[in-house]
C-alpha cells in the first residue's frame, strides 16, 4: 500500500481550497466543541461566557442592548441573565442616566471568573488553530474581527486594537 508523503492539511488545501463554507465550518465546530469544555461551568456554556465577557469588556449598557449586540432573542437573554445573577458573575442595577433601565454589571467574582476564562479559551483557541504559527492565529483573529465587526456595522478602528497586517507571506500562499 503506497503512502502519500505529503501532510494531511496540504492534500485538504489541494483539494478544497475555493470551498469558503466548509473552510468556516470546520473552524466553527471545532472551536465550539473546544471552548464547551472550558465554559462548561458557565451558566449555559458559550452564550452565558460571550455575554460576561461584553459586560466586562463592553459598552452595552443595558439588558435590550447585550441581547441585539449578540443577537440573543430579548426574552431568553432574561434567563441568561437571571442564571448568571444567581451564579454571582453579574448583577442588575439601575441606571444612573434612565430609571426606567437597569445596567447588567460584572461582580468581583464575575470578573475573576472571566480573567480565568479568557486564559483558558485562548489556550483552546490556540490548539483549535494549532496549524498555524503564534503570529499567523494572531492575525486571523485580526482579520475574523474586521470581518465580524463589518457585517455588524461596529466600528473597529477606534477599539483600541493594533491595526492587523498581513505578512507577505500569507498573501501569496
């Protein structure tokens, strides 16, 4: 039986190089199925991590405007966020410019929660793009926000963020 000498990603690259769906796919459940695990103490897993992770990390100063910035139906963002409140991470209180709203706000725990999990999802992250060196996984999360943030009309360019460039090398492979 003859075998191929050459890796398995380069007979992948050969043979679905112009399959962008598949490409995204891959990448998507691979990486759902390595931060599930991570996030399984999270109060429902990925969405109840995503949303701590806006509260600490974003502008979003209410309830309505977590839900629309993660596209989460309003109703079931409720639940998320009572859950969360009853594991201590957040915590509701009013708003100081808008009685009628109520801020969704990280706690400590909720904070030091978050800084362990961001550690531990980026490990993931990393042995999920484990084909790609350091600079390169560092440039497609660059290019997967600009991406994201894009159809989302979010402005990045006043994030904060160092502006992402492309090695040479990159471009022509």
């Amino acid at each position: 039986m003859a075998t191929n000498p050459e890796p398995t990603h380069e007979r992948c690259r050969a043979r679905r190089e112009g399959d962008f769906g598949w490409h995204v796919g891959t990448l998507l459940r691979a990486y759902e199925a390595a931060v599930a695990e991570v996030v399984a103490d999270v109060p429902h897993g990925s969405r109840g991590y995503q949303v701590l992770d806006v509260v600490v990390h974003g502008d979003q100063p209410t309830q309505v405007a977590l839900a629309a910035h993660l596209g989460i139906d309003r109703t079931v963002m409720t639940y998320l966020i009572d859950d969360l409140v009853e594991a201590d991470l957040v915590r509701r209180e009013q708003s100081p410019t808008d009685r009628r709203a109520r801020r969704v706000v990280a706690t400590a725990t909720g904070r030091a929660t978050l800084a362990e999990l961001e550690r531990r999802v980026r490990a993931a992250e990393d042995a999920t793009m484990g084909v790609l060196a350091a600079d390169e996984r560092e440039v497609l999360r660059g290019l997967l926000r600009r991406v994201a943030c894009g159809l989302r009309d979010i402005d990045v360019t006043g994030a904060g963020d160092p502006p992402v460039e492309l090695p040479m090398a990159a471009v022509r492979s």
